[in-house]
C-alpha cells in the first residue's frame, strides 16, 4: 500500500515540477517601450594556450552577434568596447522583456563558443519611463 | 568500494539529472544537452549494472560447487525458512481482509453439512407418506381375492355360476352358457 503512494506521490511531484518549468520557459512577446535599450556587461575568458587577449574580442563579438538574433535585437553601432582587459560593454535596441533577457543571459553564459566562457556582469533594460536618456556610445 | 562506485554513481546521476533542469531554467541548451547526454549515459549505465548484477546472484545461487558436500550447517542456513501456519489467524491480522475468505469458506462447510441434513430429513418424511398414499391407490385396482377363472370342476358344476356379466364376458361361452 505504500509504494504505490510513494510512486504517486512522486509523480504528483514531477507534474508539478514540469508545469512550474513550463510556466518559467514559456516566452511571451511583450511590448518593449519606444527608445528602451538594454545595456551589457560581460566578462570573456578564453582557454588558449597561444595568445588569448588576441581572439577574446574576436570571439566575444561573435557570441555577441549569435545572441542577439536570437532576442531580435540589434547592437547599438560602435556601442561594443572594451572596458577593461577582458570586460566588454554594449548596447542592444530595442529594449529587451524579462523573458528576452533570461535569454539573452542563457545564450552569453552558455557553452555554446569552444574555449570562450562569458559570465555577465550586468544585464539591465532601461526605458523612458526611467528618466534616463543615455547616449549612445 | 563496490558500495562507493555505486554510491558515486547514484549521486552523479541525481546530480546530472538536476543540473539539466537547471541548464534549461537558465536557458542554457547546449550545457543542458551535455549534462542530459551524461544522466542518459549514467542512467543506461547503472541499469545494466542492476541487471548483470541480479544475473550474477542468480547464477551464483543455481551453480553448486561440484564434488563438495555441504556442511550441515550450511545445508540448515540453506533450508528455506518454515512460515508460520495459520497466519491470517494473529490477532493483528483480525482486522484485515483476508480473515474474510477462511471464514467464507468455513460457513459455506457449515452450510453445506446443514442444507445435506435438511435433505436427508426431508427424503425420509417424504418416503413414509408417499408410500402409505400409493398403497392406498393400488388397493383400489388390487386383483379379487377369489379367482377370476373357476376351476375346471366349478364350471362343470355351475356353468354360469358368477352373475357379473363381464366376468361372464371373461369366462367365454361355456360361463356365458352359449353352445359350444
């Protein structure tokens, strides 16, 4: 009599689960204010034996450009700089959603580059309703 | 050592399963398609360690050692365990159902000697009536206690000596006192 509520109980609690990670993932188009941006932050690291500082910028551009077809949107031109040796800084238009930027996030940090790794530092949408009206750099 | 192989085992395969979650929770698909290629490999891996493992104990318990006569005491550890008799009678199991089906069988005997009683009595009441009604019926067409037929001299004697015309009937012509 107690496995069979053993075994329910564990499927009770696998449904649950999949339905909490079915509400996280699921991507909802949301409006993103006129003139919002998204700035980013990260920090590349590259396992080269050969000259890393070389290709990091190389290779952090291109992660970068992968990424952000995959949010739609696009690099602000000539906002992506370095801002210390291996730190890197840049703007997206238009503004990412919350679920745009657990994205954006997922596909900086993951493997998805061989020998890079990308740990963001700071991820933030920032909208008119804000009060902040940086330029662009 | 064995134990902690499988110890290890069990904890990377937990592991691996929850960290594909939480690959997939943070959007990262290709770390989430690496950890999951791991849980199935472990998983795979840990089922035919099971399944090889139980063929092992199996084999082991069928194969005998040839030429070698186990000890006494290994023959009585060997022995399968008697199970208590009448189990369903402890006075824990009283409660549960399967008190019912000794009990269900018990009344049906019980009944069953009760209804071949029933029976029995009721074939013999049965019998003593029966038997005293159709004596009864058969004293009615009973044969005369005299003779249908006379005998040779009484009918010399008395060619129609019986006045019920259907004996006469019976008798033939020399009873009915016609020509012969």
């Amino acid at each position: 009599m107690r496995r069979p509520l053993a075994w329910l109980a564990l499927a009770a609690v696998v449904g649950v689960g999949v339905l909490l990670l079915r509400a996280e993932l699921m991507t909802v188009e949301l409006e993103t204010p006129e003139g919002s941006f998204t700035d980013v932050v990260v920090a590349a690291e590259v396992k080269q034996e050969d000259d890393p500082d070389a290709v990091r910028e190389e290779m952090t551009r291109g992660l970068v450009s992968t990424c952000r077809l995959l949010v739609n949107a696009d690099v602000v031109a000539e906002s992506f700089r370095a801002v210390e040796p291996g730190v890197f800084a840049f703007r997206l238009r238009p503004g990412l959603d919350e679920f745009d930027v657990r994205e954006l996030r997922g596909c900086l940090s993951d493997a998805r580059v061989q020998h890079l790794l990308v740990d963001v530092l700071h991820l933030q949408t920032v909208t008119s309703a804000d009060g902040v009206d940086a330029p662009d750099r | 050592m064995k134990k902690l192989s499988w110890l290890l085992a069990v904890v990377t395969l937990l592991a691996s399963g929850g960290y594909v979650l939480v690959y997939v929770y943070r959007w990262e698909w290709h770390r989430a398609q690496l950890v999951g290629i791991l849980f199935l490999a472990l998983l795979v891996g840990l089922s035919a360690a099971l399944v090889l493992r139980r063929l092992g104990q199996l084999e082991g318990t069928r194969r005998q050692p040839a030429g070698r006569v186990p000890e006494p005491l290994q023959r009585l550890r060997a022995a399968p365990v008697e199970s208590p008799p009448f189990r369903w009678l402890r006075p824990e199991d009283l409660d549960r159902t399967h008190i019912f089906i000794p009990v269900l069988l018990g009344g049906g005997v019980l009944v069953s000697g009760i209804a071949w009683l029933v029976e029995r009595l009721a074939g013999a009441s049965a019998r003593a009536g029966v038997e005293e009604e159709l004596a009864a019926s058969l004293r009615d067409i009973a044969f005369p206690g005299e003779p249908l037929v006379p005998s040779r001299a009484e009918a010399l004697a008395a060619p129609a000596t019986t006045s019920d015309p259907a004996v006469r009937l019976l008798l033939g012509p020399p009873a009915a006192g016609g020509p012969r």
